[in-house]
C-alpha cells in the first residue's frame, strides 16, 4: 500500500514525466521533481532546507532536543546529524513524513571516517597501504553499514593536505603528497557512494574541510591559514578537485580563515573555484557552528550579517548554527538577501534527497532487518584485518628480528598497548564499539599457542607513575625477545587535538629505555594517530613498527605482522621529522638559493639538527629486499603532446614473497617560478615472488610535468626533467628528458 506521502510525490513525478516528454536524463527528471517540489514551499520551508541540527545522546541514548523535534514537525529543518539506527531515524522520519505540510524526508548525515560499527585503521593508517582498491573497500563496507542504520550521508573523506603533525587531524587524511592524496580520496568518494546513489547501501560523501584546514599556523587547530595562491592551488586545492571529479554529492567548509576571509565566508573559494571554475554542483554545508563563528573570525557584527555573507559566499547548509534559520526570512523579506539565491540553494538538497529515493521511501535506509544482517559481518571484520596489516609501516629490523623466529619459545608483552583496547579504534569512530577491539595480546596469543607470553603494562600512557617499571623489566629477563606496544590515546589526534610536542607521551619513552637495557632484543610497535618523533627507538631498537590505530582487528592484523603471516608493505604517507622544530617538513620542499650543504654555514639549515628527516614520506620496508635498475626512458626528447613510458626492473633478492610500492617522482630543474626537488607522480604496487624480477613501465604525459607559471596559467614549459623512480622519495634512480616545447591551457 502505497502512504499519502509516496502517493503525493509519485503523482507529482507522474504529472512532471507526462507533461515533459522530451525530458531524457534521471538527472533532468530530478531537476524537474526538485524545481516543482520547491515551487510548493514557503520561505520558511525554504529555509528549514538549509538548516542542519543534531542529534544528542545521554545516558539513556540518543533523543532529540524538543525544539527540533517541533521544528522537524514544523518543515523548519531538513537534515539530522548524529542520529543513527533503524528504528531512531525511523521515529526521527516519521515526525517530518507525518507532520511537516509537505512531507519532505529528512536527510541523515554522521561521521562514518574510517568505518562505521566495523572499525577500519584510521584514514592515516589506510593511506599508508598505498592500495586504492582496498581503501575504497573500506568505504564501501562503511557505507553498507552505516546505510544499513538508516544513515544517508557521511562526512567523509577528508581531503586536506596534512603538512604538520602537530596538528591532530593529520590522523584524518590522506598524509602529505597532492598527487596520492589525490588518488586515495577519489577512491574513498567511490567507496562511499558506489556507481548508483539511489542504491540502498550507498551513501552521499562530503568533502572537507574546504579549504586548506592542513595548513592551519604552527599545527594549532582551528587557526589561520594563509598561503599564495600558488601554493594553494598547486598543493592543497588537488584532493578536494578530485573528489568534485570522483562526483562527490557534498563539500564542507572548513573552520579556518584563508588569506583573511573565514573559508564559510568565502566566495572565491565557495562559488568562483568550486562552482565556476570546477563545476560542482551539489550542495555545500558548513562545519559545526561555522556560521556562527563568523562574528569570532570579526568578519560579522550578528546573526543576519553571519547568514548573509555566508549565503552569498556560496554555503547552502547551515551546520549547527540556527543563523539560517534565524536570519534568513527576514533578510529575504526586507530585501537583504535574494529569494533566488535560497532557492538554488534549496534545490541543490532536494535534488540529493531525490538522488538518494527518499521522496520515493524516506524509510528505505531504516530497515532493522538489514541493521541486523549487515552491520560487523564476518567478511567485514576480515576485510578489515586486511586492511590493517596492509596499513602497518615496517621502518627499522635491524639482523631480520622480524619476522618472529620459530625458536622463540617466551614473549615479554610490554607496554600501556600491549593489552590496551580502548584506543585501538582511534578518534572519530563513527558507531564502533571499542570493546570489540582485538588488542596485541588477544592477537598474539591466538596465532602463538604455544608460546609464552607475559604481559606487562609497564605504565599508562601518560602518566609520570614509574611504579610497574620493576616488573616490566623483571618479565622482560625471563623472555628470548621483548615486544614494546608503545604510542598515544585515542584522544590524542584527530579534531581539538594538537599537541605543542610529538613526542611519546608521558614516561613511555624511560620506559623503553629501562628495557632495552635488559640487553634483549627489542621490537617496538608505535600506534598513534600522527607522526611522532621516535629518535631514541629509530637508533636503539631492534625492530620498529608504526602500526597507527588500526581499528576492530588491530591485533590480529599487527600479530600477521609480527609472526610473518603477512609481509609487511606499508609506505609513510606523511615524514617523519627528527624535530618539532622541522616541522613543517615535507620532502616536496623547494631547493632554495642556498640548499643545504653540510660544510657551508651560508646554507639553508639548522645549527642543531640536520635538514634530513627521521623518515622519509614513502619510505617502509619488507620482510624481503628489492632491487631497482635499468631505469630507461623511451625517449629522451619529448613533443608537447607526446606521451613517453618510463621503465624500470625490480628485482625481489630477499628470501620472502612480497609487494612493493614502485614509485615515479619528477622534478623541473629550471622552470620561470621555483620547483619542488621532487613530486610524486605515480605508482605501481607489485607482488614479486623471491628471485623475482619484473620491468613495469609509467607513461609521463605533460600532465605530469604541469605547473602554475606566474600568470598562474597551467601547463608544461619546455626544458630538462629529471624522473626519479624507487621504493621511497629519498631513495631512487633517475634519468632525465628534454619537453621540446612549452604548452600553456588558455585561462
Ligand atoms: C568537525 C567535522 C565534522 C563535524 C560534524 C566538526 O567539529 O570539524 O569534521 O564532520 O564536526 O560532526
């Protein structure tokens, strides 16, 4: 039986369709249902479209305040966030489908990041694998799930190029480089929302936070950003461009200002890139109270101002503000603010709604039969195990430690993660359950039956209590090799949380010391959601691992690690620094007029420290070895539009099977404005069996060779490249070509 408010809306698409016969696309048939849906409404229903509140939680779960609750039964509000569960966002619906005038379906929206009751490794830990299709897996089997507890919308992926690791929302991204920020964000677009929105388990993505939060001063959240637009354009705007091209539905503003106008406020970044130049034509919600914060930023002396500036920039959606709601009659009604320009934005949402069948059945997504088959399925907990052994880093196995050797019959466990939980499932963690988390000594002690192990906490995370130290090191004498599980709380990283220092908190760091003085051989495993600076272990530790927060299977996947079950192939998506005082470090850096040269003062450096990092971004090692030679180019001179293939032959010479990420990096030597030393362009990961050997090419089109000159057109001018291909930006191969000439995109 169809209900009122199906029949009302299947009416109307059967007048729409009758009367337009030449109508030829869903997507003009949506434009046509959402223009004569909005032709309907008043200008407060209007403006409830644009207004986003959330959900709350207490004690006894999750309600709603009372005035939203009469405002979604008002039409004063079209979307929920943080709401979630077949039958909560069913009650929820239902008050809009029952009482509102005109029956339009709220749209669900909630953080599902990394996950959504299956936890995945966090977003830093997933890029770190380099495997775009296992990173789009990862959003898929979110989207099913969190699709399945009534959820339309995810706030994800973040796409903001991490440069400092201070700040704690680098555990959110996709690490350093534009080019696999790039790569891992479209994949995640896909992931989410599938080939088909109107499925039932896909789910709209939203890119944030737009623009250039990354590069928020001195890694302190929520700061100021100013940059050229050079730089913006070349390094940090690549992701979010290619999100709007992977066809992401939603994009949120960021918190910060940039170069003086708060990102909600900003035209240029909200209508002239996103619509003009890249034409994107979803809807753009702001961050949490966004608007609001408009009169802090000092660019907004009221509410109707905030709404007014934020509006014209280009914002649809009102997250958390009430400003919209508030201001937004009023101004129309004395001339302020358009009517025409809430109406775009209006129809902007409803046609998402439409995109996603909720005018058709706004209770398709709350189906507690689907809630309960297809949330934590067997397959997804596996799907995330891989994910997660193939997330973990390998950075230091001085004389093969690692692997686990068959002879080691007693394992000292140490350290606040060894049997640590709760922080296994890292920041934003969407509706996971963290007591379902396999901690290390689960892991371990499953796939190591008949080895001792002896765990010891040895001290908390961050705490100055060195009382259980004696114990860790007496257990740590009796065992043939010692595992440290090492890092930070779950609180640590992600957003509101900066940390001024990146060192190991607390006395974790005597504490390793303590035991590595025992003499035995030492394998310390890192979980953190950033990096930290890890000096001390990098040079005195047997083995090191960096196994971020990897979610659900942490410790089985680190355990596959350890043991050998799988070989590591983790590559750092963001460097590592030696120092705070490195930061920011990247090794896309320009060369300087004085680069770095130990024996001249006169150079670019530091008294104290040199310019290398601790790690290099792509660096990670294998339980095996590869070799790289006979780095060859088709041609050493290239025409403007040709498209030449760069070659180059791994050898696996090691005695274990193994995947490497082959990677393709260029650099211009002499170009009108200053190049970066070298860019990351492409990359291959391959699979070689010990002995091994395969040639695999990557073809170099001017793409790749493209830059902003100082008219900031984009194109290729003519001269020497230099291709760098290996296993790490600071280890490769190279050779070089001449462009033939130079070829400029009009503007
Ligand atoms: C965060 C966003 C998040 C939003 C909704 C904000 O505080 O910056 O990333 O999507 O809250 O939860």
């Amino acid at each position: 039986m169809l209900k009122p408010f199906n029949l009302f809306y299947f009416l109307l698409s059967l007048i729409l369709i009758s009367c337009s016969p030449s109508l030829q696309t869903p997507s003009d048939i949506i434009d046509m249902k959402a223009d004569s849906v909005l032709g309907l409404m008043t200008l407060e229903e209007k403006v409830g479209q644009l207004t986003l509140f959330t959900s709350d939680m207490d004690q006894t779960g999750a309600f709603i305040r009372k005035e939203y609750e009469q405002d979604i039964r008002d039409g004063r509000v079209g979307a929920i966030f943080n709401a979630y569960g077949a039958d909560y966002t069913r009650y929820l619906q239902e008050l809009a489908i029952s009482h509102s005038r005109l029956k339009i379906p709220l749209l669900f929206g909630y953080d599902v990041i990394h996950g959504h009751r299956t936890i995945f490794p966090v977003p830093i830990a997933e890029a770190s694998s380099w495997d775009l299709e296992a990173i789009e897996r990862s959003a898929r089997i979110a989207a099913i799930e969190a699709t399945a507890e009534g959820l339309h919308w995810t706030f994800a992926p973040m796409a903001d190029i991490s440069i400092d690791p201070r700040w704690g929302r680098v555990v959110e991204g996709a690490g350093e480089d534009p080019w696999l920020a790039s790569q891992i964000t479209a994949a995640r677009v896909r992931g989410f929302q599938g080939d088909d929105l109107t499925a039932v388990n896909t789910m709209a993505a939203t890119i944030k936070h737009f623009a250039a939060y990354g590069d928020s001063q001195a890694g302190r959240d929520y700061h100021s950003v100013d940059m050229s637009e050079r730089r913006l354009r070349e390094t940090f705007l690549p992701p979010y461009k290619a999100a709007i091209d992977a066809g992401v539905k939603t994009v949120m503003t960021s918190f910060n200002d940039l170069n003086g106008i708060p990102a909600t406020a900003n035209h240029f970044l909200m209508t002239q890139i996103l619509r003009d130049e890249w034409g994107f034509d979803g809807f753009v919600v702001t961050d949490y109270t966004a608007i609001m914060e408009l009169l802090h930023h000092g660019v907004a002396a009221d509410t109707a101002e905030a709404a007014k500036i934020a509006l014209q920039a280009g914002v649809d959606m009102d997250m958390q503000s009430g400003f919209y709601q508030k201001a937004l009659p009023d101004l129309v009604k004395k001339g302020l603010v358009s009517e025409q320009m809430i109406n775009k934005a209006v129809k902007r949402i409803l046609k998402i709604k439409f995109e996603l069948g909720l005018f058709d059945d706004p209770f398709r997504y709350s189906n507690p039969q689907r809630e309960k088959n297809e949330v934590m399925r067997e397959e997804f907990i596996e799907a995330a195990r891989d994910m997660a052994r193939k997330s973990i880093v390998l950075l230091k196995n001085d004389g093969q430690l690692l692997p686990l050797s068959k002879e080691v019959k007693r394992i000292a466990l140490i350290g606040p993660l060894a049997d640590g939980r709760r922080e296994l499932i890292g920041s934003w963690s969407a509706a996971g359950d963290w007591t379902k988390a396999v901690t290390l000594y689960e892991g371990l002690k499953a796939q190591l039956p008949h080895t001792k192990i002896l765990v010891e906490k040895g001290c908390d995370i961050n705490s100055s209590d060195r009382s259980s130290f004696a114990q860790a090191i007496k257990s740590a004498l009796q065992a043939d090799v010692i595992i440290l599980a090492l890092g930070e709380s779950y609180w640590m990283s992600g957003e509101a949380a900066s940390r001024s220092d990146i060192k190991l908190p607390g006395v974790q760091e005597e504490l390793a010391k303590a035991i590595h003085s025992t003499g035995k051989p030492v394998i310390t495993v890192i979980m953190s959601g950033r990096p930290l600076t890890l000096n001390w272990l990098a040079n005195n530790t047997n083995a090191l691992i960096q196994a971020w927060f990897l979610g659900t299977s942490s410790g089985n996947a680190i355990t596959d690690v350890l043991t050998g079950n799988y070989n590591p192939s983790g590559k750092l998506p963001m460097t590592f620094p030696k120092s705070v005082g490195q930061i920011p470090i990247h090794y896309n850096m320009k060369n300087t007029g004085r680069p770095f040269d130990p024996d001249n003062k006169y150079t670019s450096k530091y008294l104290d420290i040199s310019n290398e990092p601790l790690y290099a971004f792509g660096y990670g090692l294998s339980y095996t070895t590869f070799e790289y030679n006979d780095l060859k180019l088709s041609q050493n001179k290239m025409g403007a539009n040709d498209t030449i293939q760069a070659y180059i032959t791994i050898t696996n010479t090691g005695a274990y099977a193994g995947e490497e990420v082959v990677q393709l990096y260029i650099h211009d030597p002499v170009a009108s404005v200053t190049r970066a030393v070298k860019e990351l362009k492409d990359f291959r990961k391959i699979t070689l069996i010990p002995g091994e050997s395969s040639t695999i090419y990557f073809d170099i089109s001017r793409d790749k060779l493209s830059f902003y000159d100082a008219d900031m057109r984009w194109g290729a001018e003519k001269g020497d490249f230099i291709v760098m291909i290996g296993g790490s930006s600071d280890n490769t191969l190279s050779a070089s070509f001449e462009l033939s000439e130079s070829i400029w995109d009009q503007k």
